[in-house]
C-alpha cells in the first residue's frame, strides 16, 4: 500500500471536496436553509432569531462561500497535478513500448530476411482480404504480396 504523502492542508481540503461535492451535503444543505426560514417566519410561539431579509443567514451564507471555495480549488489544484503527472508516466510507457515494438519488428524483419536456416525467406502469408480477392489493407501486406508473386 503506497504511504499517504499529503499534508495535513491537503488531507483538509480533500475532505471539504468530497462532502461539499456529494448530493448529501446539497440535500442536507437545503433542508438546513428551508428550517431556518421556516423558523423566522413561521410564528410558532418561539422568538425569531433572523427575521426576514435573514440578514444574519446572507452572512453565514457569504462566509460558507468565501472559504469553501478556495479550499476547493486548491484541492482541484492538487488533483490536476497528480493527473498530469500519471499522464507523463502514461508517455513515458508509451514511448518504451514504441521503442520495444520497433526493436523487435526490426528483429523480425531482419530474421526474416535472413531465412529460416535453408538460405529462402519465410513463405508470405495471405490475409483474410486476400483470400476473398480484395486489395491488401496495409502496404506490408502489399510487399509480401509482390515477393510472393517473384515481382
């Protein structure tokens, strides 16, 4: 198991996303707000806190955002950092195979000029288009063709 790197900011921030991010948060965010209207302007023999314009609820509002915010982005911030770096490793592979591919495709090629011991090359082999009498799909297959008919 790979060992948690993370700062104790970031361990912060990612949380906030992921509860401030889900349907609980905007459901139970919801209900919080329908309440607290409900109990300043409903007269249930309780003395209303915040009456309307809810003064007081705009303010809790207005910090609610200006810190949930930035928290957010930063760990936006951080998550496109760890993705672009797994793209680089996904280049970096790629480019290996590509290298890996063209070593042993130039391998096979060499091998197969050389001949299989008897001094002949391999005998060419036919695809599925050709044998239904289409055009080969891919230019090698054209070479191996044209060797094959002694052109």
């Amino acid at each position: 198991m790979k060992k948690d790197t993370r700062t104790l900011g970031q361990k912060i921030a990612d949380k906030v996303t992921v509860i401030g991010a889900s349907w609980a948060f905007v459901v139970g965010f919801c209900a919080t707000l329908g309440a607290w209207i409900l109990l300043n302007t409903l007269h249930l023999g309780i003395e209303h806190f915040d009456e309307y314009p809810f003064i007081f609820l705009n303010l809790i509002l207005s910090c609610l955002a200006a810190i949930q915010a930035p928290i957010i982005m930063m760990s936006q911030k951080r998550q496109n950092a760890i993705d672009r770096e797994i793209l680089q490793r996904s280049v970096r592979l790629d480019e290996y195979i590509r290298r890996e591919l063209n070593r042993l495709s130039q391998f096979v090629r060499s091998e197969s000029e050389d001949g299989e011991g008897n001094g002949e090359a391999p005998p060419a082999r036919t695809s599925s288009r050709q044998s239904r009498g289409l055009k080969p799909s891919h230019p090698r297959h054209t070479r191996q063709v044209s060797k094959k008919r002694g052109k």
